[in-house]
C-alpha cells in the first residue's frame, strides 16, 4: 500500500497553518500523533531532517502523523510568540487531527524547541498515550511542569547534545515521577549528526 500524504490548511489561532498529514504504508494507523519541529528563529521547519525522521519512525510503527509548521515559518501565517503562541499552535493542530481520526487515541512528539511545545501541551490535556520529546533542550528555561506529569515521557538525546548536555539531562530526568524513559543516542551533536538512521529506530522502536 502506498504511502498517503496530504497536505493541508489548519486554523490556528493567528491565522492558517500550513500542514503535511501522513499515513503508514503497511497498514491502517493505530494511533495519531502530532509532530513539532524545532526553534522558528532558527530555522526551524516542518522539513527539518530530524523532524522528518521521527515522522518516518512513527509511521512505520503504525501511526499516522501531521506535521505542520508553526506561525510565520514558511506558509503558515501569523508571527513568532515566544513559545506560549507555538504551544496554542500546537494545540489547534491536535484538534485538528483528533477531529480527523475520532476513533484513535492519540500522541504528541516534538524536536527541541518543539518537544518544549508539546511537553508543555501534553502535560495540561486530556492524557495522550505519551509524549516524545526528541533533543529536549535543558537551556530553554524552567522544565518544573514535567515534574508532575503523569503522562507516560520518551526522551531521546544525543550524548552530545549543546543544548541539552548529559549531566543536566540526567539531572532533570532523575526529578521526573514515572512513567518516564531516556534513551541515549552516540551522535554528533544536538541534531543527530551521523546518527539519523539510529534515531528513526529508537523512535520507532519506543512505541
């Protein structure tokens, strides 16, 4: 069965999201699952190759995925809010899946700035089977909200990750209640370098 991709307009809360929806190729999806891609400043997009391969890990695992990008990266309307507006970005996006698939349950999975967004949404809903925050950035301010969350947390760093440095993830994670799991990745740097294949495995094979 072919790979199904859509693309697709979504209403965000500052105007129209650009949106790519796939399904997988072997079967229907079991579960949906939104992904968010890292920092808009940056030159963070929904094409970013790290986002792009823990959407083709989700999807061999059965899942279904909408990317999209956040306001004011490349189609998507509106400005860059500082995380708080990406967040409601990101929300407007999972009601729009869960809309789409009402009979699946349903996750959420984001690479850096992105698993800040969907960390801070996941654990403030009604509870998604998990979150799977991809190269967590530890630098990016406060993380106390995850402390409390009971929601089943896959993270997924490099061990040379810049923005997100062993001991301080180690640290972080060790304050966390379960369920909760860390997998370690050997890699370059922050984006995975030399290890995109591992990476899409790992994902794959923590759900």
């Amino acid at each position: 069965m072919p790979r199904r991709i859509e693309s697709h307009w979504i209403a965000g809360p500052a105007g129209r999201l650009e949106a790519l929806l796939e399904e997988p190729e072997e079967a229907p999806p079991r579960l949906a699952a939104v992904v968010c891609h890292p920092h808009p400043l940056y030159g963070g997009t929904m094409h970013n190759k790290v986002v792009y391969r823990i959407a083709r890990g989700l999807r061999r695992a059965g899942i279904v995925v909408l990317r999209f990008n956040f306001r004011g990266v490349g189609l998507s309307e509106g400005a860059h809010a500082y995380l708080e507006g990406e967040i409601e970005d990101a929300r407007a996006a999972l009601t729009w899946l869960r809309q789409r698939y009402s009979e699946l349950p349903y996750a959420l999975a984001g690479f850096s700035f992105g698993s800040r967004a969907i960390t801070r949404l996941g654990c403030g809903v009604e509870e998604p089977e998990w979150l799977m925050a991809v190269g967590f950035p530890t630098d990016y301010g406060p993380a106390e909200y995850l402390r409390s969350c009971a929601i089943r947390k896959i993270f997924i760093q490099s061990t040379r990750d810049q923005y997100g440095p062993k001991p301080e993830m180690e640290a972080l994670y060790a304050k966390l209640q379960e369920p909760k799991e860390l997998h370690w990745i050997e890699a370059q740097d922050h984006f995975f370098g030399g290890a995109l294949e591992e990476l899409e495995e790992a994902v794959r094979a923590a759900v």
